[in-house]
C-alpha cells in the first residue's frame, strides 16, 4: 500500500466516524498525527520545533510541534473536517465542470484540514492555495506535498505573513479557511488574518469557520454530591461581546489598516446581574464556532472552547464592564471594570 493510499484509509475513517463516537476519534486523531509524523519525521521534541512560534504585529504562529499537536483534540479536527468537507461537497454540487478553489490560511506542518478532501476528490474537483508564516512548518509542509504526491492538487504553497498578504486572483477563491485562534480569540492572528483575506473574497466565496461568538457568562461549580464525582458548571450567559463573520468584517474593512494599529473594534458595556449570584461565582468567557452551518463547536467540546476566566474580577463581578476587542502585538478581548 503506498503512503498516500494508507494516509486516506485514516481520513476516509475520520469523515466516517460519528460525532459522538468519542473513543474511535480520539483513536483516529491519534492515529493520523503519529502517521504524519512518522512520514515526515519530524523529530516533536525537538525544543526548536517546540519554540520557534513567530510573532508579528498582529497576533503569533504556533510552533511546528504545537501546530502538529493540535490533531489531537480530536473534536476540534472532527468538526473543521467535516465541515470543511460538506462546504466543498456543496460548492461542487453548484459548479460541477469547475474545481473547487480552497484558499487555506496558517495551515501548520500539515494541512490537516484539507487531508480527507484528497481522499474523496480529484484534482480535477479541488485546487488548493496553501499559506504558512512558520519557516519550520513550510518546510514541512512542502516535503509532505512531495511525498504524499499531493501536487496535482496545489496551485500554490507559499511562506507568507496572512495578515498582509495580497490574493493574486481573488475572484478564484471558492472557500476560505483558516484555523488560528486560541479560545477567547486570545494572542493568535485569526482575526487579523480574517480581516486582510475575506474582504478580498467575491462575496459568495465560503468561509470556514462561518462564525466566532465570544460571550460574557458567570460560573459556578456545583459541588458533586460524591467525592471523586467531578464539579459541573452552571452556566448563566450575560451577553455577546464579540461577533466575528463575513458582515463584521465587511463592516470594519474600510477603517482597517494592517500598518497603522492597533486597531480597535468598537466597545461594549455590559451590565452584569448581581442579586442571586453566588459567592464562587466568576465571569468567564465562553466561544462558540459556527464553522459550517449546522456544523458547530460548542461549550467545553474543544480546547477552543473551554470557559476563559476573567480572574482580575475574582471576588468582585463589576456592575458594568466594557468590552473592546484589539487587533495589536497581543491580540485578544480587552476587559475593564467600569465605576458603579
């Protein structure tokens, strides 16, 4: 069996595999990342594969061994790959003489995403635009291209910076996607990334994720009625904060410039309850993916969606806080406590 025909018996067994079959995912995500690595041989603890994150003006890249890691949470590579898959399998159905053009942002030592796609179409159906800042993960990148004989299917691989970087043809893009964000939209470059590419696109190119949702909650943790039992958290959301789609970026991209930040998305203040809350009680913020439709990452499902806690306000939960998202060396949400 040759490697590419072992990589998509994996790939083929992940687009399979139900959503809620937890224990042959995690297996499967398992399986796939050892896979690559095996192929590539890269060496994962190697401290500069570990380290060697990028930063730039707008947010930080990964490492190559943190990228690669990133399979493992296997809902958050479950629910990118299909919806990925149907988003594809949609835009055929539209324009079956044409291939799909999918231009992919931040696509670490792998492409992870864009894997199964080589499973279950041809060249013919799907062409594939490859970006990545990371000089060690391009390197990567580029050599599985070789040996899995993937270059029938990619237009281009490039090492470029998604946040300034310019759509030769942006006309020919069919789906946009890009995966570089931490929970809370904390410190990576998803949104910048966002706002430089999909104001480029025509404007029914496909977006993956569709939406990001950041949402004020207060939590607390019931005490298990069992000691070895685990602590279940009451979630009582407050508001939305921020809203990251195709109308919130169109929205901002006639004040946004990537050379002149930091750039602040508008502010919101938020009242926030204070009778009945008790005492443990903690604000957080809660992320919500939309990637596809119906296709979704909810509360505490993925690394990407664990609560954030907002511990400068332990003790004390403001009347009022206000909320402004910055684009900037550090990306993330801004949080202060206004005067009651």
């Amino acid at each position: 069996m040759s490697i590419r025909s072992e990589l998509n018996v994996i790939t083929h067994r992940l687009l399979d595999t139900a959503p809620t079959d937890y224990g042959t995912l995690r297996a499967v995500c398992h399986e796939l990342h050892d896979f690559l690595v095996q192929t590539t041989r890269i060496d994962p603890h190697n401290p500069d594969n570990r380290k060697n994150r990028v930063h730039s003006d707008m947010g930080y890249a990964i490492s190559l061994t943190w990228a690669a890691m990133c399979i493992h949470d296997f809902q958050r590579t479950k629910t990118f790959t299909d919806g990925l898959f149907r988003a594809v399998s949609d835009r055929l159905a539209q324009q079956p003489d044409l291939p799909v053009h999918i231009l992919y942002a931040g696509t670490g030592p792998f492409a992870t995403l864009i894997l199964p796609l080589v499973a279950r179409f041809s060249p013919q159906q799907v062409q594939f635009t490859l970006l990545e800042i990371n000089a060690q993960s391009y390197a990567c990148l580029t050599q599985l291209i070789t040996l899995l004989d993937l270059a029938p299917y990619v237009s281009s691989v490039q090492q470029v910076d998604a946040t300034t970087w310019q759509i030769p043809d942006p006309h020919s893009v069919d789906v946009f996607v890009t995966e570089t964000m931490q929970k809370a939209l904390k410190e990576e470059q998803q949104v910048a990334i966002s706002l430089n590419i999909v104001p480029q696109l025509r404007p029914d190119a496909l977006l993956i994720p569709e939406q990001i949702r950041l949402t004020l909650a207060l939590i607390h943790y019931q005490r298990p009625a069992e000691a070895h039992q685990i602590p279940v958290p009451i979630v009582s959301p407050v508001a939305d904060v921020f809203l990251l789609n195709r109308e919130t970026l169109w929205q901002h991209s006639p004040s946004y410039r990537p050379h002149h930040l930091p750039y602040v998305f508008p502010s919101m203040t938020i009242a926030t309850p204070q009778e009945g809350v008790q005492a443990s009680t903690q604000p957080h913020l809660l992320t919500e993916i939309t990637v596809y439709q119906n296709v979704t990452l909810n509360f505490n499902q993925s690394g990407l969606t664990m609560p954030f806690p907002l511990r400068q306000f332990s003790g004390k939960i403001p009347a009022q806080m206000r909320f402004e998202y910055n684009v900037d060396r550090v990306p993330g949400l801004r949080v202060t406590a206004l005067p009651d």
